[in-house]
C-alpha cells in the first residue's frame, strides 16, 4: 500500500473539487494512483474533474493579436503572483509587447524569447528578468500559440479585458472562407466570444481521441450498472451520457450562446447563407489565465495534513 500523503491528497483535492476525506478514501482504494483516484471520485459522483479547468491558481493576463489582413493570430500567457499586477501598465506594455512579437514569431516561443525587445538592449528574456526586478514580483511567460488561414480571417475575444486585447480569457478562432471579411470578422467574434464561454475541448466529433472515450464510457458504464436496469437498456443510457458528452465537449455539437436551440453547426451553416459563400470553422485556440496551475495555499495544506495524519 502506497503511503498517502498530504501532497497527494491535496493534489487530487486540487484536480477535483472533491472533500478532502473522499480524496483521501479514493487514493487508499487506488494505492496512491491520482488518476485512477480520478476516476474511481467520478464513478461515485464526488468529483467536479471534468471542470477543474476552470478553478484558475494563477494570475497575470492572456494577450491576443491578429494581424493587419486579420489572416493570422497569436495569443500568449504571462503569469505573475498576483492579480494586483495585472493592472500595472508596465506589466500591461509588456503582455502586449510580447504578444505581437509571438504574433511575428509564429507563436515559436523559443525565437521570441531570443528576440530584441523594440526600443531595448535587451532580448525577451533578460527584459522579462528587469521587469520582475522592477515590478517586484515574479513572472513567466507560460505558453504562446500562433493560428492563420488561408483565405478568411483569424478573430480574437478576450474577457474581462483589462486594456484591448488583454485580459483573464482570451480566444482565437480561424474561419476558412471567400465571404465578405467584415461579415466573417463579426461572425468569428461572436464565435469566440462562445468559446470563451462554453469552453469546448475540441472542434469536431472526430478529434476526440479513442482513449478519452474509453474512458468516459467506462466511467458512465459503471455508474449506470448500479441501477440495476438491463444490459440493453444500460447501453441506451450509455449512448445518451456520450451525446451529452460530445454536446458539452465538442464545439460543433454544442448549443450556441446567441440562440441556444440552435448548434453551433447549424449556426455556422445559416451564417454562411447570409455571407453568400461557404463557411468553415479551421480551428481555434482558448486560453482561461491560470488553467493546471496551483498557487501554495499553506492554511490547506496544513488542514490536509491532519486529515492524512501525516
């Protein structure tokens, strides 16, 4: 038996949302395996893991940038300790700054931190490490991301803005097409502004991988068998857990914001009928300021350690 410890029931308190004596009972049943603990929280229905993106840990702000022919775009995170520094102007022309030389680099991080910061002696890099040294806190640059078309236009959304094109969520969405651009622009922001919204994982049906969909099937399998119903009619109430599943996941099944009887698909379709031309969503990238970062919270770990008697 793998020893739990505080660490361990904290992390999985953090992946989940789960009561501390649930994580606890779930590693013992697990042997210390955080991902089977995952699971075995989900199939009694004591996890909230499948929305854990959202418990953001971290603070700083999301950067967005779309080029002049609004073809290509980049998004950026830069974190920092607290969200007091997010309103710091320095802190701000730096995000911005940055975004558009990602915007420039084609979202290689690597080149961008090598890069000259305009109007500096100094590379990305060292001007991050005088930043901190001025602001007083420390920083990173997290994850860049570059997206382009190659006719149509690239449409960014950032929520709770704290200057344009700055903010907590930022998104951006490609739309392929020969329409109008400024329809196309308008559409692809209200696109955008329901996938910050909505959060999907994935744009089709098809780009959900075989693993993920084991998995979810066998944690819907397990909950249905408790019910006691017959072997047919659990694979029917498998089958309807996954259309939900996909509805919740994937952004072409899911109910779009603007009209919610409608599906982002069909939205898509009579958009296209209003633009004269063909529509078709190439991608898109959404970043939520914080996801999979944890800050130290002492008091907790304290709290966990006594329930761990450790």
């Amino acid at each position: 038996m793998a020893k739990i410890t505080a660490q361990l029931v904290k992390g999985l308190r953090d992946k989940t949302g789960a009561g501390m004596m649930d994580c606890k009972k779930a590693l013992e049943e697990t042997n210390g395996d955080t991902e089977s603990a995952v699971d075995w929280l989900r199939k009694k229905g004591l996890s909230a893991a499948a929305k854990k993106s959202g418990r953001i840990a971290a603070d700083g702000l999301i950067g967005v940038a779309v080029n002049e022919t609004a073809e290509a775009g980049a998004i950026l995170e830069i974190n920092a300790e607290t969200d007091f520094v997010a309103r710091n102007e320095t802190f701000q022309k730096f995000v911005a700054t940055v975004t558009q030389l990602t915007l420039d680099a084609q979202g290689v991080l690597e080149n961008v931190n090598e890069s000259t910061y305009p109007g500096e002696d100094r590379t990305v890099s060292e001007q991050l490490t005088h930043t901190i040294s001025t602001i007083g806190e420390n920083m990173a640059i997290r994850r860049g991301e570059y997206i382009s078309v190659g006719r149509g236009v690239v449409s960014a959304y950032v929520h709770s803005a704290a200057k344009p094109g700055l903010g907590r969520i930022g998104v951006l969405v490609a739309l392929e097409s020969l329409g109008d651009k400024s329809k196309l622009k308008e559409l692809g922001k209200q696109l955008a502004m329901h996938i910050a919204a909505a959060n999907p994982q994935f744009l089709e049906s098809a780009d959900v991988d075989a693993a993920t969909l084991e998995r979810e099937k066998a944690i819907y399998r397990d909950q249905a068998t408790t019910s006691g119903k017959p072997a047919d009619i659990i694979e029917k109430m498998i089958e309807g857990r996954m259309r939900k599943y996909y509805e919740e996941v994937v952004l072409l099944e899911q109910a779009y914001i603007m009209a919610e009887k409608t599906k982002v698909s069909q939205a898509v379709e009579a958009a296209a009928k209003d633009i004269g031309e063909a529509v078709k969503i190439a991608g898109f990238v959404r970043y939520g300021l914080g996801e999979g970062i944890q800050k130290e919270e002492s008091d907790f770990v304290s709290e966990v350690a006594a329930v761990a008697g450790t």
